[in-house]
C-alpha cells in the first residue's frame, strides 16, 4: 500500500479485509515467511469490522472473522500445511463473489509465489464475458473487467496510459 487516507473518527465507513493464502505445494519454502507477513499485517489493522480468509490449495476454503475472532484466524494461517495445486482464480472468484454485498471500504490482500494451476475460472482478453458484478458467476472464461467508480490516485501515482490486456503482463515480473 503506497497511499492510504484516514478518515475523521468515526466518519470513516465500514472497513472489509480479504485476505486470499495461498497453502499450494509450491509455497513450502515460502509459507514461513508468507504466515508471518500475513500475521504482520493483520496486527496493524485493528479497524476492520470483518476479515475474511481465503485460503487456497487445489480446494478453496473460505471463513469471516470479527475482530473478537483475530486468534482464530491467526491459528487457522499457521496451521495450514502446504501440499496440492493452485486455485488462485477460483479463490479469487469465491471471494469476489462474497465481497459484493461489503459497504464501505475493501480491502483486498494477496499471499501467493505464482500462477494459476488449478481453477475451473480463468481470466482472458479473447473472453467474451465480462465478470457479472454482484451476481452470481460459474466456472468459465472472463474477461478482466472494471466496474464503477474506477479508482484515480493522487499525485506522485504513474499517470494513466497503463494497458489493462492481461496479455501485456504475460512474462512479467510483477515484483521487480
């Protein structure tokens, strides 16, 4: 998160957390270190009404938490064992679907080393489906889709002009 405002106290509306965990195979030498910065950032977030866990393998497991709940969640992420495939879109997709009913703010949170090697929903700029907004949606093909309000960044953000093709990220480091 490079920009964040706070509201007056209070004044704020209600705030979402999604936290999407990947607990694939893939993730043996890095679920340590993604438990722990998973943990890390929950601690800091102590205004949100409701923290849903996605957690994902070659199954999609999904939970909400109040805050009252927090050491349940924190138990449930570090008793994960890595092991299976990925389903990130599917997980992403299970979670979109939830996410739509939230007032207020959402926030959504990614802990994954890479790709999709699973799922029944797929992404692609050749789909001829945009994903439904605030309905319910199959396994299938969609494509990236952006509903209003589309959010604009303050100065020093990158200035539009991005291309939006999931085919332009195709091969590229996300992270570097």
């Amino acid at each position: 998160i490079t920009y964040f405002a706070t509201g007056a106290e209070g004044v704020s509306p209600p705030l979402h957390l999604g936290l999407l965990f990947d607990t694939s195979g893939s993730m043996g030498e890095d679920i340590k270190l993604a438990r722990s910065a998973a943990v890390r950032f929950l601690n800091r977030l102590s205004d949100a009404r409701d923290m849903t866990l996605v957690d994902f393998d070659t199954e999609v497991r999904v939970a909400t938490y109040g805050q009252e709940d927090f050491p349940r969640m924190v138990e449930r992420i570090r008793g994960r064992e890595p092991g299976g495939l990925t389903a990130l879109y599917d997980a992403l997709g299970v979670y979109l679907h939830g996410a739509a009913e939230n007032d207020g703010r959402t926030i959504l949170v990614l802990y994954t080393d890479g790709g999709d090697t699973r799922s029944t929903l797929t992404f692609s700029d050749a789909a001829t489906s945009s994903l439904p907004l605030g309905s319910a949606f199959g396994s299938g093909s969609y494509k990236p889709t952006a509903y209003a309000p589309v959010s604009t960044f303050p100065v020093p953000a990158p200035a539009s002009g991005y291309s939006n093709a999931l085919s332009d990220r195709k091969s590229t480091r996300l992270n570097s």
